[in-house]
C-alpha cells in the first residue's frame, strides 16, 4: 500500500501502538470519551488517525490485525464503542518516526503531562525504538519550534521514570500520572545514593499501605511527605545549650532548652524512688522555674550545665 493513502478500516483490526504517552486508564474513561462520541454521532470523524503496516514481530503477537496504530488513540476507541470503521491515513514510519508522530500529535492537541511523557521515553528506549538518549532528543525535537528538551531533561525524565518500577511506591499512591518531574527526581536521587532515605521513604509507604489497606494518597502529596521526612533526618533540629538548669535538694535537676523541658535525677536516687518520690523531687524545682521566668532571671537554684553527668541520668 502506498504512503499516504486514506483508507477506513474496522477498529478491531488495528493493533495497538507500541508506545503510549497518555494514562491508558483515563484515556478510556467514558466521560472523556462521552463528547468526542457525541461528535462522532453527530458529523462522524473529521480528523483521520494515522496507521503504518504491521511487521512481522508485531503480527505475531496481533495475527487478526491489519495495521498498527501511530496516532488517533481515542478517535479509535470511539470507533470501536460506536461499530463505525476508523479512517487513517497509511504512513510507511520507522519506530522513530512512528514515536515521534505520535509525541507531536498530542502536544498539538492536549499537553501530555510530564510523567506520562516521562514514561513514554523510558519506553521507547527500552524496546530499542532509538538507539541512544541522543538520538531520542533529536527525534522529539525535530519537528518542534518550542518546547525543546535536551540531553539532561531528558536524564531527570527517565530517572522519575523508574518510580514506577517501585513496588512499594506504586502500592501505595494514587494518580502515579500526575507526579512532576522536580520533586519526583529529588526522591529518586535521594533514594539512589542513602540507604537510609530508601528506608524511611518505603516506612512511609508501607504504612499508609497499612493504615488504609489500600492505595489513599495522591502520588504528590506521598513525594512530598517523603521529601520531607528524608531533609528532617538529613536536618535534625538542634538544641541549643541550656538557656536555664535548675538544682534540687536531692542532686536532681530541671533544664530547659529551646525544644525540650529535660528533667534529671542521679542515677543512684533514680533505681531506688518510687514514682510518687519521683514526683515530690519534680515539683520541687517547678516554683523556682516558675519564679525564674516571671522574674526574668536567666538562672536559678545553681550553676547552668551544658552536659548530662555520668551520674544521672533523665527520668
């Protein structure tokens, strides 16, 4: 068949493309679908989609299949719901040429999403459709006079690319479409180079796993939390020296610090009070606190002790 010829073809006989740059799921959700079928209805398909000959891999694997999809995916779909034949436009494209059609189409009508692009690259390269992530940049750039990626995008892309390849992480998070590239590269790198990132971001995951039994969270609010959690541990918040320690009768003490109230009793005292003892040595430096803080003093009941003594220990 020559190139460029328009044919109308029975929906069910073309196979799918080998690549796809949309969420499958919602591409196929019938509220998505209900206006263009009731376009469809109304003035039939205006817009051909584009077909190119199967090969012969691929009809193995689709031997009822006279051709293979390149663009058109929904007007597709719609056809089959609709029993009405799908008119395309037949391409002789390499997987190349065939990938980056498909990548143009979609950006002319609706913008794929970063992470459903993200996906379709780390795709292509997989199968072999280009042989380089040089060649892919070339190809995806070729025939766009915006929106150009280069070589080190397109290395932050792939990267976020393989959170899908995370069984913990896909486990737990919804919407895996909507991720952005920023704060998902920041997650992969950071769980790449420390072991211990990895484990407080599969902690997180596997409890909200557990919590709910179920996948509950936006994949971005779970990035982001986990983000979080791993720049605290990275960061932990530091106390400073003891603004005020305050002396007890029997050796124990009562420091305060910008984060922590810290109460201590010797060790020796501490194996043999009993709890209402304890108490009685606790509320015994409380009015001198109080005291201190209503009086403005910077210290009271002895000297400020920067460390925890060998002796005692906090109770």
């Amino acid at each position: 068949m020559e190139d460029g010829q328009y044919v109308e073809i029975d929906p069910r006989r073309v196979a799918p493309r080998l690549w796809s740059d949309r969420d499958p799921e919602q591409a196929a959700d019938e509220d998505a679908l209900r206006g263009l079928e009731y376009s469809f209805s109304v003035v039939g398909q205006l817009q051909p989609g584009v077909v190119r000959a199967m090969s012969a891999e691929r009809q193995a694997d689709y031997p009822d299949c006279e051709y293979e999809l390149v663009t058109g995916y929904r007007r597709l779909l719609v056809c089959k719901n609709l029993g009405r034949p799908f008119k395309a436009i037949v391409r002789d494209l390499s997987d190349a040429d065939a990938h980056s059609a498909m990548v143009s189409e979609n950006d002319d009508r609706k913008p794929v999403v970063e992470f459903e692009r993200a996906i379709s690259f780390k795709h292509a390269l997989n199968i072999g459709t280009y042989d380089s992530q040089d060649a892919l940049v070339d190809g995806y750039n070729a025939d766009k006079a915006v929106g150009h990626i280069d070589k080190s995008k397109l290395s932050k892309m792939l990267k976020v690319a393989e959170i899908i390849d995370i069984d913990w992480f896909v486990a737990a998070a919804l919407d895996l479409w909507e991720i952005k590239i920023a704060p998902g590269y920041k997650l992969m790198t950071s769980i790449d180079q420390d072991l211990e990132a990895r484990a407080i971001a599969r902690r997180i995951c596997e409890r909200q796993v557990a919590k709910s039994g179920e996948r509950s969270i936006k994949a971005k609010a779970l990035i982001k939390e986990i983000n979080e959690a791993i720049d605290k541990s990275k960061n932990p918040e530091k106390e400073t020296p003891l603004a005020k320690e305050f002396k007890g009768s029997r050796g124990q003490s009562l420091a305060v610090t910008n984060a922590n109230l810290i109460f201590r009793v010797p060790a020796d005292l501490a194996k043999s009070a009993t709890r209402d003892q304890i108490r009685e040595y606790f509320e015994e430096l409380l009015p001198h606190m109080i005291m201190a803080y209503d009086s403005g003093d910077e210290g009271q009941g002895g000297s400020v002790d920067q460390t925890e003594d060998d002796d005692s220990r906090a109770a």
